[in-house]
C-alpha cells in the first residue's frame, strides 16, 4: 500500500563548495540522498543518475522482499550506467556517489546503502544511526584503533572504502528490513550534515517534532552555522503523525532537480577517487598519500573482496558443475530404459542403452547374450544385427530376437 505519512527533502550548496554534487528524493514510498564526488562535474553527474535511477522505484510493493531486491538491482544496475558514461564521457573519469536509500513497506522500512550518507531513526526521544559508514575512519573505530569522537575530528575521516564508482561493476551494498511505527521520524542525509552538526544536537531538533519541512530548515540552519564545508542535503520522513500527508508530487532536490542535465564546466580541484579525500574543507589538501598503516588497511579491505569475489566465482562455478552433473545422470538414467539388439562376437545380444558412446563411456551394456550363433542367420539378417536393431522396450527387443529364432527353426 502506499506510506502513510509526511516527507520533505531539501539540499543547499553550503558555504565553501560552489556547486552542489548532492542529490535527494522523497516521493509516495522511495526516500533517497546520493552525496557525489568526482572530478569535473563528475559527482554532480554521479548522485543525479543514481536518483534518476532509483526514482521508478517510487510505487507499492507486494513484499518487503520484493522492494529490498528491487532496491538492490537498482543500485548495482546504476554502477553500469555510470561505467558506461565514463566510457562516453572519459572528462568523468572518477566520479562516484554514496546512496542511501529507504522504501517504505507497510510497517516496515527496506533500506540500502553504500557510502557515508546516513540514515538515522529518531524513536521514543532516542536517536540511533542506522546505517554504518563505509569509511576508512570507521573501519578504525570497529577495530578498537580510535573512539566515535576521535573519528570525528579525524584527518582522513572522508576516505571512503565503498562507494557507487565507475570502477566496480558489482558494488557490495548494504540491505536490510526493520520494523516502523506511527511516531517514527526517520533521517537521511549527506555527511554535509552528520559531519557538522553531532547526533545530539540532531536529536534536540528532532525532538521539537515540528514538521519535516521546519525540521529540516532548523537542521540546515545549524550546518550553515558550523560553517557547511560541504554540500548539505537533507530527507524528513515521518510515519503517521499529525501533519500533511504526502502531496502527491515527488521532491527531486540537488543536482537532480537540474532539468536541463548537468553541464560540465572546466576542471576544478577535487576529489577523483574514493581512495582519495572524498569530502575536502577549505584547509584540507586536495590530494591523499596514504601513510603505511592506511595504505595496509586499503590493501586489505581489497584483499577482502576479492577473497569474497573468489568464494562466490567458487561457489557458482561448484553450482554449474552440480546442474551439469544432474543433467548428465539423468540423461544416463534415461538411456538405460532404451534397449537395441546387436552382435557380439559371433552371438545376438540384446543391449540395454543406446548405440552412441561418448569418447571413451559407452552407454550401452549387454543384458542378455541369447546364444543365437550370428553365422547361422540368413545375411540380410545378419547384416540387420551387426548394424544393430532399435526396440522400443525390453519386450520388443525379446520380439525381435524371437523373430530371429523362428527364422533359424524354418531353415533347420
């Protein structure tokens, strides 16, 4: 059925960047913000075509299984078209985008997410993130090596160890299902956002439980005023509650909602990779030298996947072997119901499976040697054995070998 609730997305450039490379969505069911980077205008491209992408996915689903693998496809498809622009438009070499995106199912949320755009929930005056960052800085924290609050003031804290790039045909995305309820106030937003303003003062503003749009205002406000180094893009959506309902129209925000497509204007300094710095404030470089101990965690979050890539090739490979070797017992099962008389030596046998062989397998036996001395037969017949005699069953196989007996008899 359709969500029953009220959304709004917004996105501004903020105050050091001079384009916006963000993109949002909030429409009837589908919720998305896409923070781009890259080159020229490499992340502008980026998140538009991600969102572009994702939006037919804005309609009811029958399942919370169906919209996660509707979601899913949709993003690991997008990394395809991303390739296949950078083919046609080489000045976009680089480019990438983050996606997080949310489904609303009924009562529940089918969310996906690839990047450091986050998505939080904001439940009985408690806000949790839900989303996990696909950042080197986070890797860090989950290893012990540094706390939450040192990630956050982190030099390298923007390098991004997945990303929706036009480098990987199959990005490793994040999918899961969770319980909603009427009250629920769920967040999306870039990191121009969530690397500003701190989950408290996040929670503080959710907590006013204004509506989504004087929400989100207040939230951007307080972006600005920590000094926005980065786009800033921003999706409310609350389920149930007392205010309007959704309008109808779909709210297209950022670099998406340019009508005319996204110009590329002449390069500029900045991000070309997500192994560079994908998130740069004025005083930060614009170049990133990992230093041993980041270069190794770099090195083995790419021996990870392809240890990943190796089992799946693996486990597929192992797959198509079990199907082939199915296919080829049944196809041997069905030959031994098959029987055909032939010679053998200087006897009639009737044969169980068919005349063929393959290579060195035959497939066919001897089921019963009938003692009928070849020679002895009329050479018409005799000539009919050695070139073998189809049966339709063991007893017309018995047939024939009576036929011959008969023909032995009269000569006798």
């Amino acid at each position: 059925m359709v969500f029953e609730g009220s959304s709004v997305a917004i996105s501004h450039t903020g105050k050091v960047r001079s384009n916006n490379q963000d993109s949002g969505y909030a429409g009837s069911n589908l919720f998305v913000v896409a923070d781009g980077m890259g080159g020229h205008a490499g992340g502008d491209v980026a998140s538009s075509i991600a969102v572009h992408r994702l939006k037919n996915l804005d309609h009811p689903y029958a399942s919370t299984a169906e919209a996660e693998q509707a979601l899913q496809e949709a993003i690991s498809s997008t990394a395809g078209v991303l390739i296949d622009t950078v083919a046609r438009r080489p000045e976009l070499a680089g480019m990438g985008t983050t996606v997080s995106g949310l489904i609303m199912v009924d009562d529940y949320a089918v969310i996906a997410h690839i990047g450091d755009s986050r998505i939080y929930l904001y439940r009985d005056d408690a806000l949790t993130q839900i989303t996990t960052d696909h950042t080197f800085v986070q890797r860090l924290v989950d290893s012990g090596r540094i706390t939450p609050e040192e990630a956050r003031y982190h030099p390298r804290r923007s390098v991004l160890m997945r990303v929706l790039g036009d480098m990987d045909p199959d990005p490793e995305v994040d999918t899961f299902i969770m319980p909603t309820q009427p009250g629920d106030r769920w967040l999306l937003c870039s990191d121009g956002l969530s690397g500003v303003v701190d989950d408290a003062h996040t929670s503080k503003v959710l907590g006013h439980h204004y509506p989504p749009g004087r929400t989100a205002d207040l939230l951007l406000k307080q972006a600005l005023d920590g000094g926005a180094p980065d786009n800033v893009t921003v999706v409310i959506v609350d389920v149930g509650g007392s205010h309007p309902m959704f309008s109808g129209t779909a709210t297209i925000v950022g670099s998406a909602s340019n009508p005319q497509g996204v110009d590329v204007p002449a390069a500029r300094p900045g991000r070309t990779s997500w192994l560079h710095t994908a998130r740069q404030a004025a005083n930060e470089p614009t170049h990133f030298e990992p230093a041993a101990e980041f270069l190794e965690e770099l090195i083995e979050e790419d021996r990870r996947r392809a240890r990943r890539r190796r089992i799946w090739w693996v486990v597929g490979l192992i797959a198509i072997l079990a199907a082939l070797s199915a296919a080829a017992l049944g196809a041997y099962g069905w030959t031994q119901t098959r029987y055909f008389v032939g010679a053998d030596a200087d006897t009639v046998v009737i044969y169980r499976g068919i005349q063929q062989d393959i290579g060195p397998i035959s497939l066919s036996s001897v089921y019963e040697d009938t003692g009928i001395v070849l020679n002895d037969l009329p050479f018409y017949q005799r000539l009919a054995v050695t070139s073998t005699i189809s049966a339709r069953s063991l007893s017309d196989a018995e047939q024939i070998v009576d036929t011959l007996r008969t023909t032995l008899e009269g000569q006798r």
